[in-house]
C-alpha cells in the first residue's frame, strides 16, 4: 500500500510539471506582423521647431496669457499647410481644437490629444540643468528643454505628420480632430474639459482618441533585451484623503495617554500595514498575457501558469513599487502635520493620504477601507478636492479595430518593439472625453530607457534627436491607419 501511495504521488507530480512545462511551450507569440513605414523627412528641422517651441514658458500654473499666445503665433507661423486648411479654434482662452474634415461625413471622428502646457521649475534646481530649461537647445545627440518629453513633442509632432500629410495630398475619409488643452498639468478643467463640453454640444461621438502616455520603454522591463512599446488602456484614479484628530491639549508634561499626534500616528501605521488588495486581473493583466511568451524560461513558465502560481508572481510584483502600482490601489502617506512646540500637546493633527485608484476598486470602497483599516472613531476622514480628484478611467478593449490600428501604428514605425497594453498611473486629459469615446489609448511615441525617467518633471528633460523623427512617421501612421 505505501509504495502504491508512493508510486500515485510520484505519478501526480509527473503530470503536474508536465502540465506546467505544457503550458509554457504551447505559448506562442502573439505579436502583430507587419512592412515597417518609409517616411523622408528633415529631421533637423523639424527638431529645430520643436527647439523653438519649447523656448515658450507656457506653465498651466501662471496666469500669463503671453507665452501661450507667442506659443500659438509660432504654431501658425510654423505649420502653413495645417492652419490653411484645418479649421482651429481657440478654446477656453489658451487650448486649441483643430478639425481636418474627411470625405464620409458617416464616419465617426477620431481624435489626437496632446497639450501646450508644461510643469514649473522647482525653485533651486536651475543650476542641475545642462542647459537652461527653457532655452530649446539641440546638443549632444539631444532637443534640450521643458516640455520636449511631456508634452510639447507630441504637439509638434502631431503637426509635423499633419503637414507632410496635406503636402503628401493625403485626405481622411474619417475626419482627424486635433484637441491641444493648456491645462493638463493641473488637472484640464479649463482646457479639455471645454474641448469636450464643446464637442458634446456638437453632437460629436468620436470613434476612437489617442492621448500622451505610456512609452516605448528600454531596459526597463525586466527580462527584455527588446524595447517594449506600453500602451495605456485605462488610467488609475486619483484620490487624497485628510485624516484629522483633534484634542484638548495642554502641557507637555501632564500627557494623557495618546496624544493628537500619538492617535494620527497609530492610524497612520495601521493604514500602511493594511494596503488595498491587489490581483493579476485589468491592465496588468493583459500587459502579462501579451509579453509571457516573450519572457524567459522561467517568468514564462510563472507567467503561463498563474491558476497555480499567481500568488508567487503577485507577491514578487507587490514587492517592487513600480510592479505594485499596476497591480493595486496604492496607498501612500505625503503630508504629516501637529504640533506647534515641544512642550505643548498639540490641540490638532493632520496627515494626507494619496491614492491612485486601481480600476477594480471606486473611490466610495477606498474610503470604506480607510475607516475599516483605521477602526478609530477619533480620527476623523475627509475627502480633499484638487483637478485630479476622481474616479480610475473606464477600460478601454483591446479588441476593438481601432486598438490593431494603434499596434499596428506602432509596429510600423518601431518594427523591433514588442507592443503591450498597460496601464497609466498618472493622469491625462483623456479622461474628460470618456463621455465621447470608449476606445481610448494613451501612448507617447518616445524611447525612454531608466535613466530618462527622472527628467519628466525634473531636471534636463530631453528627446533624443533620432527618436524625434520616429514620433512624427508615429502620429503620420496613426492617421493614415485611423482615418482612411
């Protein structure tokens, strides 16, 4: 009987890895095949504008109206073809909507989003650029300055391939609407969201929307010596909860036992030590299904076998920051405040709390989780406003015709890239036409690779001078692909 026992267990385990090795070998590719596009263009001068452009301190933060109206001047004065025949309005002051009518008015529309806005400065940091930062420098094998990764180079770029198009003679059987906001950077509530107020009163139902986003990524991935092309089908939400206890106060040296700061601090720590949870399933989800037969042996083993290693693969990404963000509503502790000297109990103790909002959880379940995880009805929770405050994106499929336009859009122009959906875990304009379309993507057609990452929004943004050209055949292609 005990080597019978024996003999069925070694037989169970036989079938069991033969079932895991299976399953790894019979994943195959999925990768669209496709001629990689020709496009002849003066990469130098088309540098040389988007160099200009950026020279423009177009921060959605000021009130200045100047540099967005030289930024619009340069725009027309640049792009002769374009402004003679697409119609473009000026919207809620600063944003512009550019319409290229097509030939089928049936057809619904599609839509390219981008913005004229950038982030400041951060005040001391000047001196840590290369180049000053709004000074628009070509050197180095680079375009130099804010804005020539986030976002000016998709509007350049965007106008770039619409004119060549027009000098092409290509006309859109769909019409191309071109939507630029002056807001982003702090939430579009002026900028998009009248763009799409506008094109709601017009009746307009757009057939699908390309946005900036997500990246063609290089060495980051772990595991791919190929550059990984991300496309964003869903954004994570946005929300900042205020956790306030308030006390009697007093002297130092007669404390009761928690003071306002001592009950902020508990709750605090239980709050960190109960994140939301997390799982393989939306984005992320898809992102894996797409790039395991890519992956090693061994992640395409884990990758393919999820029925039983999922808590593996779920925990190793959980322990990585950049992994756990796609996989979870992250939690993250950014202001502590209590306490005005050291021998006074404070009377009042603040934290904020930021959530970026996985597309499984709504923000009502998040805020139910906080009052579950903190469990004390001393601290009170509050929900803060702000321009990002919301909900996650609705997912965009990546079924639809328009989501193998945008692969195959990519893949003729970066024709080594492997192409993914992902997820966004910033916020884009996007989500103010959710209203007007359901497939949305968020792409950026620019290579970044890790050391690039910390010069959105920091210090020396930069493109590559051989990617710049890449981004205008992107856009040239997508509408081309989108709009015939």
């Amino acid at each position: 009987m005990k080597k019978r026992l024996i003999g069925l267990l070694g037989l169970g385990l036989l079938i069991f890895v033969g079932t895991l090795l299976l399953r790894t070998v019979l994943l195959r590719t999925s990768q669209l095949e496709v001629t990689p596009a020709v496009w002849e263009l003066d990469g130098a001068a088309a540098s040389a504008r988007l160099a200009e452009a950026l020279r423009f301190q177009t921060i959605s933060a000021d009130s200045a109206r100047l540099p967005f109206e030289q930024l619009e001047a340069f725009l027309r004065a640049s792009f002769p073809r374009v402004h003679a025949t697409l119609q473009c309005e000026r919207v809620a002051a600063h944003s512009l909507l550019y319409t290229w009518p097509g030939s089928d008015p049936t057809l619904a529309p599609t839509l390219l989003a981008a913005h004229l806005d950038v982030v400041p400065v951060e005040p001391g940091t000047e001196g840590d650029w290369e180049h000053p930062p709004f000074a628009g420098v070509v050197a180095d094998g680079f375009i130099w300055g804010r804005g020539a990764m986030d976002d000016k180079l998709a509007v350049l770029g965007i106008l770039e391939a619409v004119e060549v198009l027009l000098e092409q003679g290509f006309v859109p059987r769909r019409s191309v609407l071109l939507a630029f906001g002056h807001d982003e950077e702090i939430g579009g509530r002026e900028g998009a969201a009248a763009i799409a107020s506008l094109l709601t009163s017009r009746g307009v139902q757009l057939e699908s929307l390309l946005d900036e986003g997500l990246v063609v990524t290089e060495s980051i991935l772990p595991g791919f010596e190929t550059p990984v092309a991300l496309v964003g089908i869903a954004e994570k939400g946005y929300l900042t909860l205020e956790l306030l206890v308030t006390a009697e106060g007093g002297h130092s040296s007669a404390p009761p036992p928690q003071s306002a700061v001592g009950i902020l601090a508990a709750a605090v720590a239980k709050l960190e030590a109960q994140p939301m949870p997390s799982g393989l399933d939306g984005p992320a989800g898809a992102m894996f299904q797409k790039l395991a037969p890519e992956m090693p042996f061994g992640q395409r083993l884990a990758f393919a076998n999820l029925w039983c290693l999922g808590w593996l693969v779920e925990g190793q990404l959980a322990a990585k920051p950049a992994t756990n963000a796609l996989i979870r509503t992250t939690t993250a502790v950014t202001v502590i405040e209590g306490g005005v000297k050291e021998n006074v109990l404070p009377q009042q103790a603040r934290a904020l709390v930021n959530f970026r909002v996985h597309p499984r959880d709504s923000v009502e379940e998040v805020i139910e989780h906080v009052r579950n995880a903190v469990a004390d009805e001393r601290v009170a929770i509050n929900r803060m406003g702000g321009g990002f405050s919301g909900g996650a994106s609705q997912v965009s499929p990546t079924s639809a015709a328009s989501f193998e336009r945008l692969v195959r859009s990519i893949r003729e122009v970066f024709p080594e890239a492997l192409v993914a959906p992902s997820m966004m875990i910033a916020a884009t304009d996007s989500r103010h036409y959710e209203a007007l379309c359901s497939n949305i993507y968020r792409f950026t057609p620019q290579r970044v690779r890790p050391e690039d990452r910390p010069r959105i929004h920091g210090s020396n943004e930069r493109l590559r001078l051989d990617n710049y050209p890449e981004c205008i055949a992107f856009y040239g292609q997508w509408i081309r692909n989108s709009a015939r």
